[in-house]
C-alpha cells in the first residue's frame, strides 16, 4: 500500500511540471512578442516624432532658399510623398548627416546617397556595377570636373518620392524617364516629343523607346566616344534590337529585312568595317525627331530625299528619289533586280556546269590518248 502511494505521488509530480511547461512556454512567448511589438512601435512612434521635427518648418510649402549663386529651392517637404516613398522608414537625419541642431547652422551640403548605395551594400543586388558605369558615364564624368549642371542621383531619381523603375509614379519609370531627361536636354526633349516613338510611348505602348533604351541608363556615354551605344558605327546595332525582331516591330506592320538589306549595303558594309563617314541609321531617319516615310516632315520623304542624301553626295538631284531603298535582291520585291539577280545567279551555275563537264570530258580524252600510246 506505502509503494503504491508512492507512486501516485512521483505522477502527480510529474504531471505538475508538464503543467508547468505547458502553461509557461505560451506565456514566454507572449512576452516575448510584446516586446518586439513594443520595440517596433517604438521605433515607428521615434521616426514619427522625428519627422515631426523636421515637418514643424518644412512642411510649409513656401519654404525655400537662395543660394549664392542666386538659385532659389524649395525646402518643402511633402509628407504624402515620404510616406510613399522607397526611403519611408529612414529618418530624415540618416540622409541628411550634417544636420545635428535645430535650427539649422552652417550650410547643409547635398544628401550623398552612396553611403548607402555602393557596389557591394547590401542593400544592393548582388554584382551591381551601376555606380562604376555611372563615374564613367558622361553625367559621372561631368561631376567629376565640377560641372554646376551636372546631374546628381536626386536629378534623376527623385529625393523625397524616391520609387522603384517599375513603379509607375517613378520619375525613372520608362513611361516618366522622357519627362527627367527632357529637365535638362530640352532640345532632344521637343524634337522627341515629335517623333513616331514618343507617339507610341505617350500610348503606353511598353515596346517604345524611351531616352534609356538607346542610350543606357547608368552608363550613358556622349555619341563622340567610341565605347557609346549612339556612337556612329554603334547605331545600327542599338537600332537593331528593335528593328530586327518581328515581336517587337511586326505588329505595326513595320518589316524586319531594313537591318539585313542594310547590313548587305554598301554603307552597312563600311560601317561594318569602321567607316566613320559611312551612312548609319540616324544618318537618314534622324536621331530624336524620327517620323514615318509618310509624313512630309520626315528627312525619308522622298520630297525630302535628295537634300537628306546630299549631305553626303553633293550632286545628289530628284532621282535619287527614284530608286528603292533598303532593296532586298532576293525578295521579288525588288523589281528588275530580282529577275537580274535570278539571272546571273543561274547563268552562273550553268557556266560552271559547263566548265566542270568540259574539264572532265577533256581528262577523259588524255586518259584515252595514254592509254593508246601503251
């Protein structure tokens, strides 16, 4: 009887620490999400108080500055924007390192975002070479001389409604990035505006060019150097990645054999080989205006064609309007050319059949005459 009781009371033991356990662990773990909970409030509730801050005086829109040189900015912040925004949970104090008092003393320098953004952050992509190609790019190089116009990260991508590329409110955004360059090179940006490609882009048509997809993005380069994607002998292959594939162009009707017919050209073939003064793309079409054959504006109207092609042949007159371009010898097409083509091509095998029986008919007769002469 005594061993059993024992026993009884070894179990209940037992079973009060398995009670223990199984009351404790989900008490631990409450507390300890209270806590992180805590924490992260606190952490939102501190950035909030700190933008609070630095809103009291700029989120006043009419906030701005004259520099020396007499520019004025606008030191108003738009806390929709912010909170919208790639960069809305960083304090403001995490850009904008310099400034440590409030109010404001000395002169507050321009955020520098390659603190954060270098090759091998990580909070960069993994074997990221953009800010090597933007130093080197003609914006990088700008800076780098201290050219006052030249572009700085915020020019481009934004400063306190920073968004991804494939975010539509983006100011890089392939829909929007026309608009950011159009700032700075308002020339190109009206002639663009213009052109049959800016048409289809403002259609939000995704296969358009906009400004980044023939001259790069991060590794835009002047067209006088030679490593640059609108570099004379570059052209024909910057156009080409459009203007080759029928997924891209064929549904407009447009054909695909330009880029081969030119290819086979005498000006694609000097190219080819380096000529400099050789006729490119843009030599004919234009660069940022380009329009349709169609449209009496265009420099390959054929009204047009003998000032367009007299910029290089000074005796150029109306019949070099007369002929095709881009001819195509093997397509029908092509007219007279074709048949001729088809003629000497066949006229060309029959000699050669001729000339092979010829031959073989003659060493059949010296093989004859020697064995004779045995």
């Amino acid at each position: 009887m005594w061993n059993y009781l024992k026993k009884m009371g070894g179990k209940l033991k037992m079973n009060k620490g398995r009670v223990k356990k199984f009351v404790m662990a989900p008490l631990f773990v409450a507390l300890f999400l209270s806590v992180l909970y805590g924490q992260t409030t606190n952490t939102k509730k501190t950035k909030a108080l700190q933008w609070q801050k630095c809103l009291l005086c700029h989120a006043k829109p009419d906030l701005k500055k004259v520099t020396r040189e007499g520019h004025v900015i606008s030191l108003f912040v738009d806390q929709k924007k912010l909170l919208n925004s790639s960069h809305k949970n960083i304090r403001c104090q995490e850009c904008h390192i310099d400034i440590v008092t409030i109010p404001h003393k000395g002169e507050i320098k321009r955020v520098d975002c390659t603190r954060c953004h270098y090759e091998g952050s990580p909070i960069e992509p993994k074997g990221t070479k953009r800010y090597t190609q933007f130093q080197k790019s003609a914006h990088g190089q700008a800076l780098l001389k201290g050219n006052p116009k030249a572009p700085h990260c915020q020019d481009c991508h934004g400063d306190h409604n920073i968004l991804p590329a494939k975010d539509s409110r983006s100011q890089v955004n392939k829909f929007n990035v026309v608009r950011t360059c159009g700032k700075c090179h308002t020339n190109e940006y009206r002639d663009y505006e213009e052109s049959i490609h800016a048409k289809l882009l403002n259609q939000k048509k995704p296969e358009a060019p906009s400004c980044t997809d023939c001259h790069g993005g991060h590794t835009i380069e002047p067209p006088t150097q030679k490593s640059s994607s609108v570099y004379g002998t570059k052209i024909p292959d910057t156009c080409s990645r459009c203007h080759s594939s029928v997924k891209i162009v064929g549904k407009y009707g447009i054909p695909t054999q330009q880029v081969l017919t030119y290819e086979d050209s005498f000006h694609g073939i000097a190219t080819k080989f380096g000529d400099e003064k050789a006729a490119n793309c843009a030599s004919c079409h234009g660069y940022h205006s380009i329009l349709p054959a169609s449209d009496p504006r265009s420099p390959i109207n054929k009204k047009n064609l003998p000032h367009t092609c007299g910029k290089c042949h000074k005796n150029a007159n109306k019949n070099f309007a007369k002929g095709k371009i881009h001819v195509d010898p093997h397509s029908k097409s092509s007219g007279i050319i074709y048949y001729v083509g088809l003629f000497f091509k066949y006229l060309t095998i029959s000699v050669l059949f001729a000339l092979i029986i010829h031959i073989f008919l003659d060493l059949n007769r010296k093989f004859h005459e020697k064995k004779e002469e045995r």
